[in-house]
C-alpha cells in the first residue's frame, strides 16, 4: 500500500456531556425568601461527519484519531441556561463508509460534498433546580447532572468514486493509457505493481468530463489477497464502466479470463457491469498479431465495445475515450 493512500482507518469519536443544571436562589433586597433560580445545563456538542470533495484520502485520520467535541457548559443563577457545546466537523473524502468498529455494522455512506450526518450526538443538559418547584416544594435544592456521552470506535473505508475504472494485470499499460488521455500522472515503469494505490484522471469531451481510476493489477488470487491483494477490487464496486486493459504481447485469452474471474470471485455483480476492453501496445506488434489477438476475444467481447491502442498512436486514443463517454451517458441518462 502506498504510503500516502489511506483507504481504511479507524478513529474514536466522542460527543459533548451536557452541562449540570445549576441549584441557585434569588437574592434580592427586601426578600427574605427568594425563589429558585437555577438554570439549566447546556447540550453537548455533536459530531457531524461532513463529506468534502476536495479529500482524496483518509490520511488525515491517520495520525489524528480521537475526536471530542465540546461539553455544555452548567446553568447558573438568575436562570441562566449554560450555553451548548461546538459540534464538531470531521471532513470525509467522498466514498467513505462509515462502520462500527465493533460488529462491523454499516452506519452511513458519505457521497455528496457538504454532506453531513450526525454520528455522535451531545448530551442533554440538566435541568436547574427552577423545573422543580411544586407547590409543595417551593425551594427545591435538587438539579440534575447533564447525560454523560461514551465514545464510539468507527471504521471508515474509503471506495474511491470514479465513472471508469481501469482493470488489468500489472504492467498492462494502464497507467501510461490514464496519464495520456488525461492529466493524472501515475508513476510508471515497466515492471509489475508499479501502481500501489489508485490514480485519478478527468477526461474531457466538450462540456463533457469522465473520472477515470487506475487501480493496481489484479494477478490470480486478488480475490484472496494475494498480491495487491482484495482491498483494491473494492475501488471497482464504485465504478458505473470498466476498461479492461489487456497487454497485446501477452496470451489475450488468459489474460481476460484471469481477470475476470477474479472480479466474479470477489463479487459476481461486477461481471454484469458495462465493460470496454482495450487491447494496448499495438505499436509493439504486427498488424497480423493485432488482428489474432482481436480474433481470439472476439467470442467474449462485443466488436464495438473492443480497441486497440497505443499511446504513440493518438487516434487509437481517441476512439477508446469516445466510446467510454458514450457508454457511460447512455448507462447513466
């Protein structure tokens, strides 16, 4: 895993207590007798979780993962009510889902910007001794304590939200196929994983934009944990279109099936998720090999939804990007 992507992570949340409500009596000038006067406690503050777009990860919550927000403050006399505690915001990345930390129950998804959900809220004050005059008792000397709030553990794990994902085995050609049709800039070298964490890119056509993710090659077993291991086919759940990168030097047939099966291992929805294979680096190879290997997917992969490419070609770039856009509005019109 990437040292700056954080895609799961744990924090401790705590609202405020509420304020103690206040045993107080008037003390006027010429009344011997004065009534209460004691006010109530303030509320807690709440944590709100708040989606915010301009996150990418969960590295902030890394190092910092105690959140406590402030208590209310106590009542006092002359019916003063203490004043309520500040809630606390904790921005999340959009695509974070939010889960108990123990029995791992699903609490909430943050999808939108400024979204928030209150996941923690302050207690309530206590009521001053004023809320307890009767006309039995007309100086009660009791008040109640505000309610007292217990933390809550949370495990956040962050999809990344993309229109396209980019699937294939390592060394595809994905990220080289994303820094060329957008302006992301994923490390590349030509050696397995070199994608360790997922990369961002828009692509643009008109008024039109697509956000298209690199995740790291998938190898027999992901699904399992090997390797990269499962935690990236996750990213792919969130993904309304994938593009199947496959290598045109290597064994096409094996290559799509491997990776396909690891997706139907992991979740079977996938499968059925609109889908555009690209068959890269045909700039490597004779015209004869491109039209094998196109010959050999023929019998798994729709003609119009079946590219070839190379990023020393650009129309071939062209293409692919038209077809994902058009894919992608009529999926989601």
């Amino acid at each position: 895993m990437g040292a700056n992507f954080i895609d799961e992570t744990k924090i401790i949340v705590k609202a405020g207590d509420g304020g103690d409500g206040a045993v107080s009596f008037r003390r006027e000038k010429f009344i011997e007798f004065g009534g209460p006067d004691g006010g109530n406690g303030g509320k807690g503050g709440d944590v709100i979780l708040r989606g915010n777009q301009m996150l990418n990860t969960l590295l902030d919550h890394r190092y910092k993962r105690h959140f406590i927000a402030s208590n209310g403050k106590n009542g006092r006399g002359s019916n003063c009510s203490g004043a309520s505690g500040d809630d606390l915001y904790i921005d999340l990345p959009l695509g974070t889902e939010v889960y108990s930390e123990f029995g791992g129950n699903f609490i909430c998804d943050i999808m939108t910007d400024k979204q928030e959900v209150i996941i923690a809220s302050g207690g309530a004050g206590g009521a001053g001794n004023i809320n307890f005059k009767t006309s039995i008792n007309q100086a009660p000397r009791k008040a109640k304590p505000g309610r007292k709030t217990e933390e809550m553990g949370l495990l956040l794990k962050l999809k990344v939200l993309s229109n396209v994902g980019l699937i294939g085995l390592p060394n595809a050609g994905k990220s080289t196929f994303l820094s060329s049709i957008t302006s992301a800039r994923p490390k590349i070298a030509p050696y397995p994983f070199t994608t360790l964490q997922p990369h961002l890119g828009v692509a643009y056509c008109g008024h039109k934009e697509l956000v298209i993710a690199d995740i790291p090659g998938l190898i027999e077993g992901a699904s399992d944990g090997i390797g990269l291991g499962d935690r990236f086919l996750k990213h792919i759940e969130r993904c309304q279109i994938l593009l199947h990168v496959i290598d045109v030097e290597e064994d096409v047939e094996k290559s799509y099936k491997s990776v396909r099966h690891e997706l139907e291992t992991f979740n079977h929805d996938l499968l059925v998720k609109p889908s555009v294979v690209l068959l890269n680096k045909i700039d490597t190879v004779s015209d004869d090999v491109i039209k094998a290997k196109r010959h050999a997917l023929a019998n798994y992969v729709d003609e119009e939804n079946l590219f070839c490419c190379s990023s020393a070609i650009p129309h071939s770039l062209e293409n692919v990007v038209q077809r994902l856009f058009a894919l992608y509005y009529a999926v989601t019109s």
